[in-house]
C-alpha cells in the first residue's frame, strides 16, 4: 500500500542520521512494548507480516508524529481488539476486565524465550514451481498501487534492473498479510542504477539491490 510508511526515495524529510548501536531503548517503557509486541506474536494469533500491515494502517499524520515503539504498541492495541483478546472498555481502563480469551496455544514461559528468539522463525519454503527467472535476467517491475500489503517499495515500481541472485522460494506477504494464505513465490535480488531509481540527478555510481518476489517482476524484451 501507498502509505506515510514508504518513503524510500522521497525527499523533504531531512537527512537519514543513523543511531549508534547503543543504548538500545531510550526509555524503559520502549523494553516492555518489544517484549509484549513479541509474546503476543508468539501466541500465534496473527502472522508477522499482517502486523506489519496493521503498522502501515495508521493515519499517516499519526505514523508520521509517533515514535517507533509507539507505532509498535498502537497497532498492536488494533491486533488485539481485532482478535477480541482485548475490549474497547479496557484500552479505555488501561487495565483487565474481562475473562482473558481461551486461545489454542499458551503464552511462552519465560525460560523459552532466548531459545525462541535465537532460532528465530523461518520463512523460506520448498519449490513447486522452477524459477522463471535466472541471474543476468533484465527484468522490470509491475507498475501498481494497492491499498493492501505490498514489499514492493514505489521508487521502484515500472523499473528496469538485472537480476543477480537467486534467493529461494519464501512466503509471500501480499498474500499472507491478509488471512490468503503463505503462496510461497521466487524471491530475486535485482540491481538497480540509481539513475533509473531517481532519474539523472542521481549519483551515476549507486546500485540498489532490492529483493523482489517474482509477482512484481516481467522479464524485459529483448
């Protein structure tokens, strides 16, 4: 989707600064929304990708105005109301009133946790289908705008690069975000010149390698 999320390319915002590595948190409450962010994502009632969907839903003046934990708790409060593990009346209480809702699986213990996060969760998937595309491909990328999931940022949409490595087949967010399923597709590094990105003014030495999954690709004309 076209969202206050996806501003890759865009100018007006001001220089990227990266952060150092440390510290990690800038207030102790950022600590808490990572750790209930995940233990409810560990319950298993939504897939990781629809949390980032519900993300990119936010009003753009309030994804843009939020920190970044903040973007992370008020989706996760949409989550939760739309699973019905939380009411309206104790967001508004700040506090449980109800019965909590009997789910299938159970919360993590907390000496699961490490084991968990280090294994991490795993995404790539068999093939059912050969690769339609191979490295040295020139490709070009679907000129589309939806209002669901995308990966497909819009700087690079409807342009043209080579395809210069092979990742595997890996689920498919488009889909999955949406309750549709993993419809586990070809995922592609492509190059991209910075020139064909951002036009002439760009810096002639920049490639931009994006991982693209194999809906948003047409193989070029010879």
């Amino acid at each position: 989707m076209n969202g206050a999320q996806d501003l890759g390319g865009m100018t007006g915002f001001g220089p990227v600064v990266p952060e150092p590595e440390t510290p990690v948190f800038h207030a102790e409450w950022e600590k808490r929304a990572l750790a209930i962010t995940l233990a409810c994502g560990a319950l298993g009632q939504w897939p990781g990708d629809r949390g980032r969907y519900v993300r990119e839903c936010l009003p753009p003046i309030e994804y843009l105005t939020s920190s970044y934990y903040e973007i992370w708790t008020k989706a996760l409060s949409q989550l939760l109301l739309a699973e019905g593990m939380i009411t309206p009346d104790e967001v508004a209480a700040g506090h449980m009133v109800h019965p909590a809702k009997v789910l299938n699986r159970l919360p993590l213990a907390a000496a699961q946790v490490a084991p968990l996060l280090a294994r991490g969760t795993p995404y790539d998937r068999p093939a059912t289908a050969p690769a339609r595309f191979k490295t040295g491909d020139r490709v070009r990328t679907l000129v589309m705008n939806p209002t669901t999931h995308t990966r497909l940022p819009r700087y690079a949409r409807g342009k043209t690069g080579l395809v210069t490595d092979v990742h595997g087949v890996f689920i498919f967010p488009d889909h999955n975000a949406h309750g549709k399923g993993e419809a586990p597709h070809w995922c592609y590094g492509v190059t991209f010149s910075g020139t064909e990105l951002w036009g002439a003014e760009s810096d002639p030495a920049l490639e931009v390698v994006i991982d693209c999954f194999e809906p948003y690709l047409e193989l070029c004309d010879a």
